[in-house]
C-alpha cells in the first residue's frame, strides 16, 4: 500500500512531536507500506517569519517572501529525515522543486501546474521515505508558495500523482467535528463528510483542510482521511464521494469565519456594466469576492455590498480607487463574522434557513447579509457575537447527537 501523510505545524512542532511523527511512519513501513510524507513548518514559525519580515517593510515583495516562507517547511523536513535516519530508516527530505512541483508564477498563491514524480517515484523503488516540504514549488527558476494551509495541496497533488492508496492528512484534533471543536465543545466528530460538503466548510472558514486540497482530492479521486497525530489510534473522518456516505444527515456542520471585511459601496451610480466593472477588476487582482447584494436602486443610484477575505484588504483598496467618483462614500467593516451552515440534506428539506435565522434572533444576534447555495446558509453577523452564534446554529440543529 502506498500512503502520502501530512503532517502540519502542531505535529511538527518541537523535537518531541517530530519524534513521534517518525514513529507513526515507522510504523507503516515495518508493515511493508510505502510512505510519501508531506511537512508543514513547526508551528507557528510561518507566522514568525511574516511578522519579521513585516518589521523590515510594509509591502515586502513576493517573491522574496516566497524564499522567505519556503523555509520553514524545509526546515521540518530535513529535521524529520534526520530522526528517521537515526532510528534506522532511509529517509530523504526534498524540496518542492526537488519532489518535481512546478506552478504558475503567482507569488503567494500559485497554483500548481504539473508534478514531475519521476525523482520521487525512484525514492520510492530504493526503499526511501520521502520527506517533501509542503506548501511550495517553483517557476521560473524561483521557489513559489501556495497560499496558506497549502501543505494539504501538496500532499493532495501528490497522492493523486503516484495514484497513492490514501492520503492522511495528520493534525491536532481527531477529524472533521460539527464545528471548529475549540470554539463548540459538544462538537462532535464525523466518521465520513462528501468532498463538496467539506469544500463548503473549508472555504467558509474551517481551517481543517485547505479548500484548494479538497477540491483537487476531488477532481483526482484521492481518498482523504484527517485524523490526528497525538491520537494516532483514532479512526479520524474519511472525505469520499456522496454516494459513498451511508446515512446524510440534512446538516453536517457550522463553519465561522471572523477573517472577512464587508466593503459598502453606497449611492453607486445606477448604470450598465458598473458591477461588471468592480467584480472584474476585482478578480484580475485575484481577490476572493463572496456574498454580493445589490440593493433596488432610487435616484438612479444604488448601494453594493460584499465580501472580502481580511489579507485582501488592501489589495482591494487599491483596486476601490478607480470607482470612488462614482458613489458618494466606500466603506470597510472588519467588525464581522461570516457564520455558515453545510449540509447535503438541505438539498431536499425545508426549513433550514428559518430554523438559523431564528436561533440567532433568539440570542439577539442581528442578520446584515444573507447568502444561500444548495448546501449552504451563510450569514454576516457583529464579530463579538461570532462564538455564541456558531454554538446556538449547532444547538438548534442537535448536531451533538
Ligand atoms: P495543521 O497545522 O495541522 O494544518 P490547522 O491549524 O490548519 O492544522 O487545522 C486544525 C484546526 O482546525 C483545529 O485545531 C481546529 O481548531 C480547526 N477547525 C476548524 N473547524 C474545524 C472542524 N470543523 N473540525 C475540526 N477542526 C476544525
Ligand atoms: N506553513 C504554511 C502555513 O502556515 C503552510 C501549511 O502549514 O500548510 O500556512
Ligand atoms: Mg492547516
């Protein structure tokens, strides 16, 4: 059997975890397994090195910063391939570049283009470990980074180009829970979630899995397990196809996200081609835009609202100039929270959207936008009510049971 395993930042964190983490692989290759590991940097080291480099220059450059960040999951595994070494077992770490990785030359967010597995697949063969720094490649002969969270990608591209069996992504809670289980305490752990309910969550804000490796496990068919690596016994939530899962349940969980700025463009001049215009310039400089509400015009002019993540702000400010002659004032709240609901039984059951709105009205939290998809409810809210909305949505569903 061949198995990619990710380990991120907690697991990798301090000489002790990286002790166990070869321990977990070890244990697979006495069972005759082969294993592909993906690592993140030690934990909290990628924040460390955005902070300092922050200190030296407001607006640092990104192809500096991807050198910068890169080495931080280089570090983690040469550190990995040096225990194992030690404990008896062939090891090597290797590079994005060197694990045959190329992607666009998006700085900060590159997508991944092609993996030339030739180097790892020979590791393989030779009876090698290898230990591939998540979250990078290259292009243009430079090292590139994939967006935060992005050592879930690499492993996802990874298993999906060795057609590895599984691909285990290991990390400080036993699974896929309810809701984010250090916000909701009665959260409770799922045994299976469908790729587009995880999707959903992900994007909407739990950071359990990268949203990009769950879109990608799903174009590729990779089967995606997360489980923990301080629990290595736990079964953890398999991330399969929706017909695959047994018994849907009409809610599967509640996603919070507090990192999202809602930007008011208002008294916005009522003309064809004027929210084409924004959203276009918005999307060319890559921003992620999400909950857009036009409100009906008057007086010929209109006000428009939406969402961006927070690390956007600026980025989106500057694309903003452009249309600050034509409304009378753009405002950015970051005093916000996007709440949302995910479930594929939405798809067939009624009532859903009312039951949310109720439970928050009943803990007088106030709705300012409303979103809805197939499978998903998502509402902006005040940030300070964030906590106790997640715990009523998940409450009045009785997603502990
Ligand atoms: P890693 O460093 O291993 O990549 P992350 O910090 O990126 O780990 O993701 C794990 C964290 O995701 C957990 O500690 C948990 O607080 C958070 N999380 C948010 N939503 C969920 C959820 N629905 N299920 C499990 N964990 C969640
Ligand atoms: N170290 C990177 C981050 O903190 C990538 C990862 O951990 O997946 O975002
Ligand atoms: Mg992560």
């Amino acid at each position: 059997m061949t198995r990619v395993l990710k380990f991120g930042g907690t697991s990798m964190g301090g000489a002790d975890n990286i002790k166990n983490v070869a321990n977990i692989i070890k244990n697979y290759k006495q069972n005759g397994d082969n294993v592909v590991a993906v690592v993140s940097a030690m934990g909290g080291e990628t924040n460390k090195l955005i902070s300092l480099a922050n200190s030296i220059s407001k607006d640092p450059i990104a192809l500096e910063m991807d050198t910068l960040l890169s080495s931080g999951e280089r570090v983690s595994s040469s550190l990995l391939s040096i225990c194992l070494n030690d404990m008896g077992i062939k090891a090597i770490s290797l590079s994005g570049r060197q694990a045959g990785i190329t992607t666009d030359d998006n700085h900060n967010k590159a997508k991944i283009d092609k993996i030339n597995s030739s180097n790892l697949q020979q590791y393989i063969k030779d009876g090698y470990t290898a230990i591939v720094a998540g979250f990078q490649g290259f292009a243009n002969n430079r090292v590139t980074t994939l967006g935060r969270g992005g050592s879930d990608l690499t492993a996802v591209a990874i298993a999906g180009s060795i057609q590895a069996d599984v691909c285990e992504i290991y990390t400080d809670v036993q699974g896929i829970y309810t809701a984010d289980p250090r916000v909701v305490p009665n959260a409770k752990k799922l045994e299976q979630i469908s790729y587009d309910e995880m999707l959903e969550l992900s994007s909407l804000g739990a950071k359990v899995l990268q949203s990009r490796s769950v879109e990608l496990a799903k174009k590729l068919d990779v089967k995606l397990i997360s489980r923990s690596s301080f629990e290595p016994n736990t079964t953890g939530t398999t991330i399969t196809k929706e017909e695959n899962i047994v018994e849907q349940p009409i809610v599967s969980g509640i996603a919070t996200d507090d990192d999202q700025v809602r930007v008011g463009i208002y008294k916005v001049i009522d003309r064809p081609g004027i929210a084409g215009q924004i959203f276009s310039k918005l999307a060319f400089a890559g921003i992620n835009v999400d909950m857009i509400v036009q409100t009906v015009g008057t007086d010929g002019t209109t006000d428009l609202d939406f969402t961006v993540p927070t690390v956007s702000i600026n980025e989106t400010k500057k694309c903003m100039k452009k249309f600050e002659h034509e409304c009378k004032y753009i405002d950015y709240n970051e005093k916000i929270s996007k709440v949302s609901v995910v479930g594929l039984g939405m798809k067939s059951h009624t009532g859903v959207a009312a039951d949310a709105f109720m439970a928050l009205a009943n803990n007088n939290i106030n709705i300012r936008i409303i979103s809805t998809s197939e499978i998903k409810i998502s509402m902006i809210i005040d940030k300070d009510k964030s906590k106790r909305a997640v715990q009523a949505l998940h409450d009045i569903y009785k997603l502990d049971q």
